[in-house]
C-alpha cells in the first residue's frame, strides 16, 4: 500500500468536457503515466481520474458524478443516478469528490473502467469520510481506510475485460467518498505476485495515514519485514471483527478469490471473540477456525495461525505471561489438529516484552490503553511474527 504524492499541484480553471480529457490524457508526458496510443480511440492502460465537480487537476481526467459508462469513453458510472459530486477538504484533486449513495460489494453502482488483459495497480484517495472501504470485482479490496484523504493501493488482475470498482462499507452511517482513482498496468499477465494475505483484529488492522499513524497494527508494518520481490502484503485485518465475522461477511471471500498455492494466509482471531457481546464460545471458535484454515489450504496456499499478544500489564514478578488469553489454547491445539503452521505471538511477545520490562512494554501500547500497540509496538510484533516465520522456513529473506 502506498501514500499519494498528488496533493500540491496545480488545478484548471474548469471541468473539461470528458472526451477530450480523455485524448489528452492520453498524451500526456512526464507524470509516469506515458500512454502508448496517441489517439483517443486508442485503448489505454492507465489512467488518472480526478472526481467531483470541481476544476480538474492537471495531468488528470475529470469525472462527474453524472458521467454514465460508455464504451465510446471507456468508463464512467453504472449507475450515475445513485452518485453525488460533493466537496473535500483536501488539495489538488483532493479538493473535492464523488459520494456513493448506494453501495456494498455486490452493489451494481461501480465505478466501470475498460481494461486489457492484465495485472493493475490501483490507487484510491478518499474524500471526506472518516472510515470506508475499497471494493472491486464484487470483494473487498482494502478495509477500513480512516481520515479525511486516506490513500491505499491494492493490485489486481483484470481477465474481463473491466475494472469495477466502488467505495463502501467501513462505519455505518459513515459517507463513502472517492476524491481520485491512479490506475496502472503492472503486466499484460492477469496474474497476482507471490502475497501474504492476513486477517485479524485491531492488533492487526492498518491505521490511516499508513506511513504517520500514531497506532499501529502488526499487519500494516509487516511490508517493512518482508522483501518486495519475493511477497506482497495484502491486510485484510479490522478493528473489532470475531472469526465468524471475517469468515461470513466478506473479508474471507476477497482472500479465496485471489489466494494461490504459494501464497500464506496469517490468520490471528481470539480477542474480540471471548468478549461476552460477542457470544462465542470457545468450541464454536475453534471450529469457525478450522472451516477458514481448511478452506484456504483447500486452494494449495499454506494457512498459518498466529496467537494475538496479551495486554501490556500481564506482568507478575517481572514476567510477562498471558498463555490463557484469548481462546489461545484452541488455536494452538488446532494448529496441531490441522498440521498447519501456528506463530505463537503470544508467548513470543511475552518473552520479549519479558525482556525489556514493564515500562518499556507500556511505552508500546496506546496512552492509556493496555491492549492496542501504538506503531513502535506494531513494528515489534510484525517484527517478531516475521523473524518466526522464517524460522519456520515459510520465509527466506534475512532479517
């Protein structure tokens, strides 16, 4: 996932029409978006779409929330009549944005964009909204991207013919907002690089801005512990989400379309699901488990369980220990039952936390909060679950 870097350029003085944006677009130099067919007929591989009713950032396509889908453009609204242009409070194009008036992952009001065969990278930069998530192909994408302008990139392959893409759920009540779209070919092969896919809770889940937040899950800094060319990383993980929930609404469906043999799967669930509002007991747990990690090694990817780390106070005499959190105990017998690999992030973040004592311990949690790691404590355990990994042989690169 990456931050965009479009804020501070300049913007035109009015909308252009939509057919000429898109022959000029097409020619356009020096933004590392070079097009290789100079006429509008042509069928491009990247695009820059600026969204909103506002002027247009330069290098960019402008697109109306009433601009309908047509082949002769190549992209456009599925169903226009459920979008809004409204305004943002960022820059560039950044200053104003489209709103999704219906949405969900099946929902038919995409965002529709004619592609070749291939692999893309797309980039997406919210409006206004403090919490929302990316879909396309009818699955999530990208979850729960929080704040005004939060940026994330997802790639994807295309073999259809067209990208379809929409903003959507991530809090209820909550608008869902699109301010820019950066679409770029990254291969003429539709096919996904070698990735980790990992799910979890808000231990685990990704903070907005990626690169500045002050909390932190393990999931967001693991691309700091991993090579580029040997995995992607791809976070799925959420704030608040039970095994069933990520099982049953859709974060484990993205997973299944995608994952291959190759892939790993870390999945680390427990923490939300011993809370009582939540009613799961712990042998209903264990067997919502064993459904994903089947289901996943069913597809010739390697699915790893990962135990979630005990709060920043489970200290006695000097020890950290927090071995009966968390419904752990199923997860590790599971491990065993299922033959798949299992990260005991629990225990191996109490020998570290052990290590450096409770006031350092402390000074990687959240003010106030003894179980959500800000990012230095992120850093740490993606650090840990990686160095475990590669123990295990399920990782190569030095760390």
């Amino acid at each position: 996932m990456t931050e965009s870097s479009n804020a501070g350029a300049g913007r035109s003085r009015s909308r252009k029409p939509l057919a000429s944006c898109l022959a000029a677009a097409a020619v356009i130099g020096g933004t590392g978006f070079g097009f290789s067919a100079p006429a509008a007929h042509a069928e491009p591989s990247n695009y820059r779409f600026d969204f909103g009713g506002g002027p247009v950032e330069d290098g960019y396509i402008g697109v109306s929330a009433s601009d309908a889908y047509s082949p002769g453009l190549r992209y456009g609204f599925n169903t226009p009549e459920h979008m809004v242009n409204v305004a943002a409070k960022g820059t560039g194009a950044g200053s104003d944005a489209v709103r999704f008036l219906q949405f969900g992952t099946k929902s038919s009001n995409t965002f529709n964009v004619d592609l070749k065969e291939g692999l893309y990278k797309v980039t997406a930069t919210l409006g206004d909204t403090s919490r929302a998530s990316l879909a396309a192909e009818g699955v999530f994408q990208e979850m729960n991207l929080t704040g005004n302008g939060a940026t994330a990139s997802f790639e994807i392959p295309v073999t259809d013919g067209q990208l379809n893409f929409l903003v959507t759920e991530g809090k209820a009540g909550t608008a869902f907002t699109l301010s820019s779209l950066e679409i770029e070919k990254v291969s003429r092969h539709p096919e996904m690089d070698p990735t980790i896919w990992v799910g979890g809770d808000s231990t685990v889940a990704s903070y907005y801005p990626l690169e500045t937040s002050v909390q932190g899950g393990w999931g967001q800094m693991l691309p700091q512990f991993v090579d580029p060319e040997e995995f992607d990383v791809r976070n799925l993980a959420t704030g608040g989400q039970i095994a069933r929930g990520f099982r049953n609404d859709g974060q484990l469906e993205a997973i299944l379309q995608y994952i291959k043999p190759g892939d790993l799967f870390l999945l680390e669930m427990g923490i939300n699901d011993t809370a009582a509002k939540n009613a799961t007991t712990e042998a209903e747990f264990k067997e919502i488990m064993r459904d994903m990690v089947r289901q996943v090694a069913a597809t010739g990817a390697t699915p790893v369980l990962v135990t979630p780390q005990g709060r920043a106070t489970d200290f006695v005499d000097g020890v950290h220990t927090s071995v009966n959190r968390w419904y752990r105990n199923s997860t590790v017998a599971l491990a065993q039952e299922e033959n798949v690999p299992l990260v005991d992030l629990n225990v191996l973040a109490s020998a570290y936390f052990t290590e450096i004592g409770p006031e350092a311990t402390l000074r990687l949690f959240m003010t106030g909060d003894t179980l959500h790691p800000n990012r230095a404590g992120a850093t740490e355990l993606a650090r840990l679950v990686m160095e475990d990994l590669a123990r295990q042989g399920l990782y190569t690169q030095d760390l």
